[in-house]
C-alpha cells in the first residue's frame, strides 16, 4: 500500500495504477460503513484509492472539527488489511495553500435539509470533493447513502462540471439495533447511545406506514415525529420528506421520495433517511 502525503507524490503513484480506478474519500476515523465503499471499490475496479482528510471548510461549528474523532494508525491498518493500493492523507496546508479563494458553489439542492441548518457546509464538501477528484481522477468514485443529501449534490456537481466520473451510492451500514455508522457514533454518551435507535425506528415508522398505503406527506412527517418525541433525551432539528432530485418538501400525495431527519443527543449531532421508493421506482 502507497502512502501519499503530497498532492505530487499522489500524481506520481496514480499514474502507476491499473485502469479502473475506484476512489473513496473518506474523513478518516473509518468503521465499517467506510469499508462497504472500499470493498464494493475493490469489487469493481482494478485498483482503489482512498483519501483521509478532515476538511476543515465543510464544518459550520469549530467545536464539531475540534471534536471530530481521528485514529490514523487505525485507518492505515485497516485500509492496508482490505489492500487499498493508494491511500493520500494531505495536509489542510497541501489542500488550501496560502492565498486559495475558490469555492465550489452548488445552487438550490445545498440550500435545503443539511444546508439550511449547517450554513456553509456544503460549499466545503463541493469544493473539497472538486480538488479530490480533479487530484485522483478516478473512474468511479463511491459515496454512502447514509449522507443522502451529500451524494445527491456530488452527483449533480459532477453531471455540471462534466467531471469525468461515476458516482456509485452504497447502501447505509446499521448496528444490529438499526443506528447507523457514523464517526460520530462514539461521542454518544451511554445512555445516549441507548435511545440514538430510536432515529431509525422513527424513519421505519413513517416507512411502514407509506408501504402500508399512507401517502399523505404531512401525515407521514407526523408519524416519524411522534416515535422520536417519546425518548426526551432526542431534541429534532428536522424532519424533512423531500423530492428525491430537487429536495423540496413534499406535499399531498407522496408517490416516492427522501425521508431524512437530524436530531440532537446529548450534544451530538446524528443524521438518517430511508428511501419511500417502490420496486418499481428502482428498476
């Protein structure tokens, strides 16, 4: 396995990989939900690339980058244990050298759910995500479905830049009691961990009912809030049922469509979704 610290040296051991490349950026602190993306990587190409950086410009608090949990020796073992060929680990002075102005700026999709409520985060994901493939130029690129929002934004970046990439989604990877992986996940205290299923149970709740026949979007936002308001210890900031492509809220009758939330647990910030989707829908 290639370690690259430069965006040079990373050029310079790219430039050896066999064609297909897969690439999966990734913030580092990796648990299994990031090793789907480098297995499914694997599968697919005949070479992988993984980035580990904590990007400094997609967080809209300075504590949560503070607080954002980092293992690199955990990483380095694990990705060489999966036989990554490439990982780069760049510095926030390789990425954003003295006098860097440019910002990636995607309109409407980023101003809704996650950019609403986190101002400025999706310009720092745009913009990181541009340099990253713009350094790798990978033929794939993998993203988690847990960040629905995110993928849906790089997908719509890429289509308009005319970056050539595929962006693949990989399912979301949940604990046996339906949380899913998150960096974050640790930071939850033990009692918060406890009820943090709770955010599942309440998206599987409004699912449920929509697969049961209920289309009513504010009835189905209802539904999801009323799970979540029975454990105290959960303070929502949204619960969101939205188009699929634009991300607008759904209203009336919902054929398909992206149910989200966020919610807060003993100070730690956790998002979720589920697809209301038929089979249909997905062929």
């Amino acid at each position: 396995m290639v370690v690259c610290e430069t965006i040079a040296d990373l050029r310079a051991a790219r430039a050896n990989l066999p064609a297909p490349v897969g690439f999966v950026p990734t913030m580092g602190y990796l648990h299994a939900g990031h090793m789907a993306l480098v297995h499914r990587a694997k599968q697919e190409n005949a070479a992988t690339v993984v980035s580990i950086f904590v990007n400094p410009i997609q967080f809209d608090r300075a504590e949560d980058l503070a607080r954002y949990p980092r293992d690199l020796p955990r990483d380095m073992r694990l990705l060489e244990e999966a036989g990554v060929d490439l990982v780069f680990i760049p510095s926030v002075e390789e990425m954003y050298p003295a006098g860097f102005r440019t910002v990636v700026h995607v309109r409407e999709i980023t101003e809704v759910l996650e950019g609403k409520h986190r101002p400025g985060h999706f310009d720092g994901v745009t913009t990181v995500v541009t340099k990253l493939l713009n350094i790798v130029q990978p033929d794939r690129a993998y993203f988690g479905q847990k960040d629905a929002q995110q993928a849906i934004v790089v997908k719509q970046l890429v289509a308009d830049l005319n970056i050539p990439v595929e962006i693949r989604e990989v399912a979301t990877v949940r604990e046996p009691d339906g949380l899913a992986l998150s960096s974050r996940n640790v930071l939850l205290s033990p009692a918060g961990r406890a009820v943090a299923p709770t955010l599942y149970r309440a998206l599987r709740a409004a699912q449920t009912a929509w697969q049961g026949g209920e289309r009513d979007a504010d009835r189905l936002r209802a539904i999801a809030r009323e799970e979540l308001a029975q454990e105290p210890r959960i303070e929502v900031e949204y619960v969101s049922l939205a188009d699929l492509e634009t991300l607008q809220e759904l209203e009336g009758e919902v054929r398909r469509g992206l149910l989200s939330l966020a919610a807060w647990i003993d100070g730690v910030r956790l998002i979720d979704n589920v697809r209301l989707e038929s089979i249909q829908d997905t062929t």
